[in-house]
C-alpha cells in the first residue's frame, strides 16, 4: 500500500512538473510559429518571383525554338537550292585540274597563238574582274570562219598572268575562295563569249557556235580547253548561286539573331536558376523550421496526452488513494494488533465449533477479555467473519446452498480454513447438502467412491481410491466413534518417499494427495464423541437456528408460491457474488501493478493504460453492484410479504424440538413422541 501510495504521490509531483515544462513549451512553440510564419512568407513571395520568371524565360524558349525552327527549315531548303548550285563549281575545279603544267607552258611558248586561246584568257580575265584592252572591233578567225568580233587582251594582259608561276593554283584559289565575288555584271560581259541561240534566226554570232566552244579550243590547246569550260561552268555556278546566296545571307543573319536571343536565354536561364536556387535554400530552411516546430509540437503533444493521461489515472484512483491512505495509516496499528487478533480469532475456529451461537460468543468474549488481561495487542473488538473471509466468498456458499445466517457462514469458515477434518453435527442435513454441493465437481467424477457411510464394504477401497486421487470423501451417518482405520487419516500421519506421499492405513500405505478432503456428518442432535475423536477433528455444530430456518422457509415458501422471484433473486446473488470477487481481484490487481511497477509511473504508458482499463472495469462493476443493490431491494420488498409465514414455520419446528424434552408425568420419562427432527 506504501509503494501504491508512494507512486501515486510521484505521479502528482511530476503532474505539476509536467504543467511547468508544458507552459515553458508553449512560448517557444509560438515563438517558433511566429518564425515559420514570417519565413513561409518569404518563401511563397519569392516562389511567386520565380513562378513570374519562369514564366517568362518559357515563353522567351519557346520564342527561341520556334525561330530556330524556322531557320532550319528556310536553311533546308536554301542547302537544296546551293546543292544545284554545286555541281557547276566541281564542274569548273574539275575543268581547272584537267589543265597540266605542260599545257599551261606550251601556251606561254606559243608566241602566236590562235585567236580562240587568246579569247578564251580574255573570258578568265573578265571572270577574275581583271583589266582587259578597251573594246574595239576586231576580225576573229575561229573554226576556219573569219568575222568580227571583241579585240582580246593577250598580250597586254594575260600573257603576264600566264607567265605567273601560281597560275593553276590561283584560278584554284579564286574556284575556292572568290567565287561569290562574280556579279551580274561579268557575267554580262561574258555574255558575247558564251551565249549561242539554238535558234538560226535569234543566234546574232557569225559563228553557229559559242566563242569559248571547249572542243574547238581543246583542238588548239588542252590548256584553253580546260579554262573555257571553267569560265562557262563558273558563269552557271553564278547563276544559280545569285539566287542562294540572298537567302543564305538572311540566314546568317537570323542565325545571329538566333545566337543572340540564345545568349539573353541562357542569362534568363541563369538568372532562374539562381532564384530557383535561393527558393530550394528557403525551402529547406522553411523544412527544417517546420521540422523543428512540429517536433515542439508533438514533444507538447505528447506531453499533453501524458498529462491528460495521468490526470485521469489520478482522478481515477482518488478513492483508492484516500482509502490506501487510510489504510496506510492504520497499517501500524494493525500489524502491532494483529497477533491478538490472530490469537482470538484462531480460538474460536479451533475452540468454538461444536457449541451453538450464544456459548460461541460468550466463549469468544472470553478469549477476547483474557487477550487484554494478558496485554496482548489486539483490537478491543474483532469481528471474526471479516477477518476471516470475504463478501465474495459467502455469495459462493450462499450460492451453494448455505443459510446466511452468521451461525452457518461461521460454520463454513471452519470448515474450509482449520487444519483438521471436520466432523459436523448435521441433525437437519443442511451441512451434507452444502457439502455435496460444494464439493460437485469432484464427486461427479466418481460419486460411489466419494459418499460413503461407516458401514460400508467397500470404506477402505473408497478411502484409497479418494487418497489417491485427491478426490474429497463424504462419510454420512457417523455416531458417537469412527472406525479406527481412519485415525491416521485424521492425524494426517503422512509419509514422505521421495517425491510420494503415503499414508498407512491398516498397515497398507497408500497414495496421498494434498488435494484430499476429509468430511464427516453426524445426524445425531446431540452426539458423545470421545475426547480423542474432537482432539483429532474439527468438531462444528450445524444445527439449524431459528433464523436460519426462516430464511430457508422463506426461500422454499417463495419457490412455491412466485418461483420466478426466487429464480431472480438467486441469478442476482450468483451476479452480485461474481461481481464482488471480480472488483477484490481487480482491487488487487490494481495495487500489485501500481506498487510492482519500476520507474516513473507516468512514463510507462502500457501501465498506464492497464492501470486506466483495470479501474473502468472496476467502475463498471461497482455500476453493476450498486444496480444489483437496488434490486435486491425491490425483490426483498415483494419477499418481505412471506416472512410473516416462515417465521410461524420457524416457531413451530422449533416447539415440536422442545415438546422432546417434555416428560410423560406417568412415567416420568421423556416423551420422545417426534424422533425426526430432519427438515429434508
């Protein structure tokens, strides 16, 4: 009880700390909400930056991609327009390598050289924008046809040229690198050299063919071959290329656009990645400042939750607490009065049973009074069916057929607690009806062997037999002696070998169980057992008391007359006494878990919560007993309508006892007129 209290004190104390930590935690929980706050702020402000320029910088991509789409497209289509361009310029590198240095030498060796050849470097003069003689007429012997034509510029000019010894290499030179510089122009001034009419009437040349013909040129030098078909194929390539390279152009220049707004991207891009940047910095900021707030949270939470728990553990156990105090404080008192008690009390098992009530309570006095002349601590008045036995237990006799007189619940206290056997004074039967009923699981397993008299046969088998098993044997009819078989039995001469116990009887060991109960009725009123016999048993008088014989009239009267509310009542009592000895184990339990428990008591929430489910229960069946209560009220009430005739039944049992000891005035003898005092 002093550890029980001891904790429950502890659990107050730290009750209160708790409220202190919990006070402290709430301010630094609305500070740090108050921080949160601020900060998620900020967060969802430069969130919303971010989205804005997010925004932004996609529609600035996707402006980008949508221009690059573009180009590549409008690129794609300028490549296929170069690409019929291109064959022309390899047409002309390849006229170009076709011309050997040989060729070029017999050329520069050739001091007269026919008119074709000299007009032909009068064509890549023009095609290179180089000076050429002022134009006048001229007579042009071409293809053995003599007509007039364009003076050339050999000899001024081109003969220098030709004399260059990078001549090949720089009309390679001007293929690779100054073929875009050729105009409209040139390409005009070529045009009296190149141009032929397939038409008869439209062709003005005096020659049916072009001027810079290829085959009749390479029939007066390979070299003026090679360089007529450069100048015609560079004419074409111009041609076709004067149409590309307008769009090409536009392409570079969207293309550096394109490279421009790709730049401003890739900055946009940067300057979003260094908010988004800032924004993931403030979210983790935002997670660890969430992460410690919830944590405050649920550390005040939880601490809460054991607060509350342990106010109502506390608020629960309130009366447990009074009641233990209470019982904490007499604790002292008790203990040093306790021997004096144990003392009286066990007198009066041992003593007092085979006298009727008032020799018992006078006998009781007795042995109280002399306890106190003796100055053995004891308690002024003890009241020895308290002490001895609880309310549960007498509902379990009441339900197994006692009387509830104090008488009979004295009775079955000696009954079940003396050390020796009992051997009851039974004149009315009501002890052996209880016996039987009480002891009915073990007789059913082998009722021949577990009833027996005196004078059966088979005593010694049937005591063996129960010996052995541990069953309980009921010896009805006893008179003033027992059969000397039995002493060792009584005396509980028990031999132990081994593991085995044994007793011997009639020197025969037998098999002895702990489990072994002896009981022995006598239905004599007023039987003469020898002093041995009540030395060696517990010697308990059962005969019926007036009020003890109204109750069990009344009970048989009711059963007759409303048996449903004798049925009621009964199912009640059996209720009530479950229900009593449920709330003393839950009593018990409850104390046993609160004192056996190690550390804080308010930190063990398993505890706490059996603790809490214990004394619902408990709750629960005090609701229960106190509604039984109130029944049992009403029942009694209709029961108390019948009393007036079991009473009368009562007087009159006990008149017709007494008219026994009437003597007949003739003889002087006593009348012995009613014989059978049995109320079976």
């Amino acid at each position: 009880v002093n550890v029980g209290l001891q904790k429950l004190k502890e659990a107050s104390e730290f009750v209160e700390k708790l409220k202190i930590q919990l006070k402290e935690q709430e301010v630094v929980l609305k500070g740090e909400e108050k921080k949160t706050t601020a900060l998620l702020e900020k967060v969802m402000a430069e969130k919303a930056k971010a989205d804005k320029k997010a925004e932004e910088v996609n529609g600035q991509k996707a402006d980008c991609q949508a221009e690059a789409d573009k180009i590549e497209v409008e690129k794609a289509a300028a490549q296929i327009e170069l690409n019929a361009a291109l064959p022309f310029l390899h047409e002309a590198e390849a006229a170009c390598n076709s011309i050997t240095k040989k060729d070029v030498v017999d050329v520069k060796s050739n001091n007269k050289p026919v008119d074709i050849i000299r007009l032909t470097f009068d064509g890549l003069l023009i095609l290179q924008s180089k000076l050429v003689a002022p134009v006048a007429p001229c007579d042009m012997f071409i293809n053995k046809v003599t007509a007039p034509f364009i003076a050339d510029s050999f000899f001024e000019y081109a003969k220098k040229d030709l004399n260059d010894m990078r001549f090949l290499d720089n009309i390679l030179d001007f293929a690779a690198n100054e073929k875009d510089n050729i105009n409209d122009e040139t390409c005009e001034l070529l045009d009296p050299y190149l141009r032929l009419d397939p038409d008869p009437v439209k062709n003005w040349s005096p020659w049916p063919h072009k001027v810079l013909e290829p085959e009749l040129a390479g029939k007066a030098s390979s070299a003026a071959s090679g360089l007529c078909k450069f100048v015609g194929a560079m004419c074409q390539y111009h041609g076709a290329a004067k149409i590309v390279k307008p769009k090409m152009d536009q392409l570079k220049v969207a293309e550096a656009k394109l490279a421009k707004a790709m730049g401003e991207l890739a900055a946009a891009e940067a300057a979003l990645n260094k908010v988004l940047a800032e924004v993931a910095e403030l979210d983790a900021e935002l997670g660890v400042a969430q992460g410690k707030m919830n944590a405050l949270k649920e550390s005040a939470a939880a601490m809460q939750r054991q607060m509350d728990a342990a106010n109502k553990l506390l608020l629960g156990l309130s009366g447990e607490n009074a009641r233990w105090t209470e019982d904490s404080r007499n604790f002292a008192i008790k203990r040093k009065r306790l021997v004096g008690d144990v003392s009286c009390v066990c007198a009066f098992v041992v003593y007092c049973g085979a006298f009727n009530s008032e020799f018992r309570e006078r006998l009781y006095g007795l042995f109280q009074a002399d306890t106190q002349k003796r100055g053995v601590p004891s308690h002024a008045k003890i009241e020895q069916v308290s002490f001895l036995v609880d309310q549960g237990t007498i509902g379990e006799w009441a339900l197994e057929g006692l009387p509830s007189d104090e008488l009979s619940i004295q009775n079955a206290i000696m009954v079940t607690q003396s050390s020796r056997y009992s051997l009851m004074v039974d004149p009315q039967g009501q002890a052996n009806r209880w016996i039987k009923n009480r002891e009915k699981h073990r007789i059913s397993q082998n009722p021949a062997m577990c009833v027996t008299t005196l004078t059966a046969k088979s005593l010694k088998d049937q005591l063996e037999f129960t010996l052995g098993e541990g069953l309980c044997l009921v010896i009805e009819n006893v008179e003033n002696d027992v059969d000397p078989m039995l002493d060792p039995v009584l005396d509980k001469a028990i031999i132990k070998k081994g593991k085995n116990l044994y007793i011997n009887v009639s020197d025969q060991n037998m098999d002895y169980k702990e489990k072994f109960t002896l009981y022995l009725t006598s239905r004599l009123p007023n039987p003469h057992f020898s002093p041995e016999l009540s030395a060696k048993c517990t010697v308990i008088d059962f005969t019926v008391t007036m009020k003890g014989l109204e109750q069990q009239l009344l009970g048989r009267l009711i059963s007759m007359e409303q048996k449903s509310l004798e049925d009621t009542l009964t199912a009640l009592e059996e209720d009530v006494t479950n229900n009593t000895k449920s709330l003393q184990l839950l009593d018990k339990q409850l104390l046993d878990r609160l004192s056996n428990s190690t550390g804080n008591l308010l930190e063990d929430t398993e505890l706490i919560e059996v603790l809490a489910n214990t004394k619902a229960k408990a709750k629960e069946v005090e609701g229960k007993l106190a509604e039984a209560d109130e029944r049992k009220i009403e029942i009694n009430e209709k029961r108390e309508q019948f009393r007036p005739v079991a009473t009368r039944g009562s007087i009159m049992y006990f008149n017709m006892v007494d008219m026994t000891n009437v003597a007949n005035p003739i003889t002087g003898q006593l009348s012995g007129w009613m014989y059978n005092c049995s109320l079976l």
